[in-house]
C-alpha cells in the first residue's frame, strides 16, 4: 500500500481531492493533500514559488512521511519538482498529473500559449492585488468541459483567487533534471486548458520528463470533480511499483 | 431541454441524423434535421455555397426555431458558420462534430492536404457534371473504419453525388469570427478522413475557434451510423448550457 | 473466418500471441505465430533482416498459407512489408500494429528519436554479441505501462536477446509501396515506446501507408500480456473485410 501526497493547482486548495482520497484510502492507501501557502480562502497570497514549495516541504518533514508518491497537478508540477530538490530521499515517485514541466529556468507563463499570456495579462492588469481570479466561463468550457452546469458552478465555489508571483518566477530546475526518481504523467485525453498540439500537456510537456511511466484517461482537467473515482483508479496505476 | 439542429456533411442528406433523432428525442430534446441545397437525392446540384447555406437560414426562419443548438458535422461546418452569421441571434451554442472551421477567405478544398486536393481533382475530372461520388472503398476504410462489411454498405446507398462548387468557394468569415456565440467542438478519436495530424480535425482545425468546449469519443466520421446513441450522448454533452 | 498470422516484434518470439490466439480461435478464426530467424531464446542469433524475412515466407508457403490477414507488431512491421514484395498474392490485407512503417531506404533505428539511438548505441557498445538486451526498467515504465509488477516480471521473462543487424539493415521498400494490398494501422493509446508526437508511431508511422483503415485501442505496446482478449477483439476489426 502506497502513501499518497496529492497536490493541487492553482486556484484549487487541498479540500479539492476529499472524493479521490476516500477512495484511495478505501482501496488501503493513505493520502495527504495539503494546501499551498498563498492558496485557499482567505489567506494572505502575497507568496513567491519559493514560499509555495516551502510550505510543502515543511509539511511532509512535519509529519515525517516517507517513501511517498508524490503527485502534482497543473501548477502542482512545477511545487513537486522544487519539493523533489529538496527532499528527494523521502520520495519513492513523482507523478505529473496534467502538470506543467518546466525547462530549467523557465516560469510557467513562458508555457502559456501568446493567446492565453495575453489573457492572464489582461486579468492581472484588472486586479489590484496581483491575484487573478478565474472567470466562471472559462473554468466551465476549458476546465470542467465534462461536467454538468451544476457541478460546474459548485466546484467554482470551492476556487480562490491565484498569487500572480508564482507564475512569473523562473525556476531553477538543473537539480531536478539530475534525479534518478521514477515518474508517471497521468494524462487527460478532453484536457484542453493548454490547448492540445503544440503548447499541450502531452506530449509536448510530459516528454521533459525524458523516460517516464505514461498514463492515460478520458476527462477534463478537473476529474477529481467529474470523475474522482476514476482518477483515483489511475493515481494507482501511476504510483505503483 | 435543447432544440437540436443537425447539418449533415458531403454525400449525405438529413436522413443520416434519423437514429440520433430518436434518441435525442427519447431524452426529452426536440431535434431538426434539413437536407442542405443540392444534397440528397435526384436533385438538382448545380449549387454553390451560398445557396447550400441560404437553405438552412430559410428552413430554421420558416419553422421559427429560436434559441437553437445548431451542430455541422464535416462539411456541414462551413455552413453553421455561415448560418451564424446571418441569423446568430437564433442560435444558443455552435456545435462543430468532426468539421471543417475555415480560417477566413478560405475553401474546403484550400484545407484538403495536398494527397485529397489530388484525388479530389482527379475525381473531379472524371465527372461529367461537376459532382464528386466517394468511392465505396474509400468509404469504407477511411469514412466509416468502425464499420463492418454490411454497415458499410447499407450506409453507402444513403449517399448521394457532391456539388463541387461548394468546395471551392472561399468563404469571407470575419462576421463569423466577432461572433460571441458559445463553441463545442465534438471529436471521434479514430477519425482519419482528414488524415490525423498537420491536417487533421484536432487540434489542428478545432483550434481555430479559439474559445471552446471540447468533447470526445470514439468511432470514426460516421457514428451517426455505427453509434447513433454513443453520439447522442455526446451532441447532449456538447450542446448543455 | 479469417486466417491470420502474426508476426512478433523484437525481443519476443511466437509464443507472446498464445492469449491472443487462443481468443482468436474461439471466435472461429485460425490463427499462426511463427517465430522469426535468430530470435527466441538459445537460438542463433547472427541474422540480418533478409534471413528474418526469409524465414517468414518459408514458414506461410511451406504451410501453404493464402488468403492470410498478415499482421506485424513493432519491428514485425518491417517483416511484413517485405514478406508482403515477396509473396503478395497470398496476402488479403496487411495489419500494421504498433508497427514501423520504414520509408524505402530506411533501416530501424534511422527511425529512432536521438536519445533512443544514443541509448541502443550504448546498449550495443556494451554487448558481446551484437544482441541487445532490453533493461528491465524500460521494459516496464515505456513497454508494458498498463501493467503492474508481476505481470511486467512474468512478461519480461519471456524475452531474449534481440540480433543487431536487423536494425541497421537498410531496406528496398521499393515494391511494398506499390503494392495495392489493403492496410490496416492498428494503435495503442498509451503506446509511448516511440514517444507519442514528432517521432511517434501514429500518425508520424502510420501515415506512409497512405490509405488506411484506423483502429485504435487503450493500451500500452504489449498489450498481448496486458489485455489479449481486447486486442483480439481489435485484430478481428482491423482485418475483417
């Protein structure tokens, strides 16, 4: 049996994975999913990646985990790197589960298609914050694209508004491309938020990741709404030995 | 519940939709499927594309159908847009299922790759009148490859010769693209009628809209024949508010 | 009910497809797994790609074989190319599974993305015998993904080491590109052996075809280990007239 530490992307906090940790910890898993400093409601989000990455870090050395299998979502790729820097002994897999890979030095904005740069530009140029929100439209065609109008609008409800920072730091991944520590990209084939073909997932992203263990499903890139069960199931085959 | 109307492509005429018809009907939609101008059988097809689309804006503003899901499938693509232009303030959602979106000032036979732009002109020149048959077998390997041998065949004598004119008039498509008309675009996995890739329907073509909902599933060009229900299910999935 | 053989890929030998067959037969069909020249395990392995070939068309015409669906998996595609030049009129139609589709002049590993040429050049520099033996980690993580650790063991002890020359022959593909035999590419999604993409197994391969029918199932490359009954069930689908 495995141990699980789920982290989430942006504008998602931990509370995002309850339906697909039960079903993990039904099949005889355990599974952690703590919540980003930054991200949640009601929190200071003026953090840098660093402090985002930090504070993940401090949570698996607090609770003394071990021998996790650590899994990223979206934004969550670019944490699980940096965390694989700094305390790689304590990780038996990574998982990038429609993650973003960066090159080294890269930040994820220099991911983002022009179009969608463009986009985040305008919506940070409207905060007063330097914290962007998503607009509902977007996360129900281009997020949650397999999901009903209801679910659509209760999962936006459980969304907050992102740190703009730790989409703009570069990040220095020489370490990371140095490690021996296996890895899996879990795969949504109706995963359209970075549009498929060339700015895509899979396998313009994934491939980075050089030898890795591929793992497809069908959905959207909020399966753990739309289908927590099944995401679940394939976390499993992901993270197996 | 949705009011559907289905725009059939090349060689087929509306009695293509029949089965997918009585399913979205048995879930409770109401749903139109009109022959285009020039399509169907032992009519005149000396027509070009306006007048394939003035025929569906005239069938949708006689039955003053309002508040429409209105899906092209294949060359019925080009049509929806055209139909948007005129009367987008019928319409609800734009639905593209496996179809061609034209950039601007562009024809079908401009987005054919050069191979099918051959074939195409050959076939062409064989034709004494200025329309095209599909052959069977290209039919059946490449149009309907889910299909068995009976399938194929009971499918084929549905189909009628195509006016060529229609693919080659270069269509002006800046109404179109200013247009805040929600966009689905719907994809069968095993569709290789636009060879999959740098020509193919995903994401090559579906990226053009810019904006949309994607949606999946398997078969090839022709589920509404070799899985009516599967594609029901899906227009419904595609079409939702 | 059809005849088929089946043509293994490297590192197997004929008795990979017994799951296969057995499922084959119980639908009626006959079904033969011939093992190539210089591969299974305490045979000979100095062979070059024209004594492989060789030994596939000794096997269907000394067995009198005709009318055959000939299917090739991985490096069997090569086989089956040019035992389609050599003895054609026995041959109803062509299934490429998972399969290299070499451009005339081509040999394998010309077909390789960089790392994985630096990787077999490494893998070859270290052998005594012009055999490559395949890592037991790549076995797992990039061949048989969609299983877990017992089957990937029980599978990899089927193994032997694979001759060298076949992959560096050059081959005339001269005739097999004018043939006019009906071809059908058959496709794992979760194939990333040839990683998915610029130098992947569809469309990049499959496209030389030309005209092909397209069948696509889940799976990783080994699927004849991990799902045998569902690959049956896609082989019969490929290959039915």
């Amino acid at each position: 049996m495995s141990t699980f530490v789920l982290i989430h992307g942006s504008w998602h906090d931990g509370s995002a994975w309850i339906a697909v940790i039960n079903h993990l910890e039904a099949k005889g898993h355990q599974a952690f999913a703590p919540t980003i400093a930054g991200h949640g409601k009601g929190v200071d989000k003026n953090v840098n990646h660093h402090r985002c990455t930090q504070s993940i870090v401090d949570y698996i050395v607090s609770k003394d985990l071990t021998d996790i299998v650590l899994l990223g979502h979206s934004f969550g790729g670019t944490i699980i790197a940096k965390v694989a820097e700094a305390i790689g002994d304590r990780i038996r897999r990574l998982i990038f589960f429609d993650a973003f890979v960066l090159n080294d030095g890269e930040s994820i904005r220099d991911n983002f298609p022009p179009h969608l740069q463009a986009l985040l530009d305008e919506l940070i140029r409207e905060s007063n914050d330097r914290t962007v929100m998503l607009p509902f439209e977007i996360w129900q065609e281009a997020f949650i694209n397999d999901a009903d109008l209801d679910l659509a609008k209760s999962s936006y409800a459980q969304l907050s508004p992102e740190p703009y920072q730790p989409w703009i730091d570069k990040l220095d991944l020489k370490r990371f491309y140095s490690l021996s520590i296996p890895k899996s990209y879990l795969y949504c084939t109706e995963d359209n938020v970075l549009p498929q073909g060339e700015w895509g997932w899979h396998p313009h992203m994934s491939s980075r990741l050089g030898q890795f263990r591929f793992v497809q499903m069908p959905g959207s890139h909020e399966v753990m709404f739309s289908n927590p069960v099944g995401l679940a199931e394939k976390i499993i085959v992901a993270g197996r030995d």
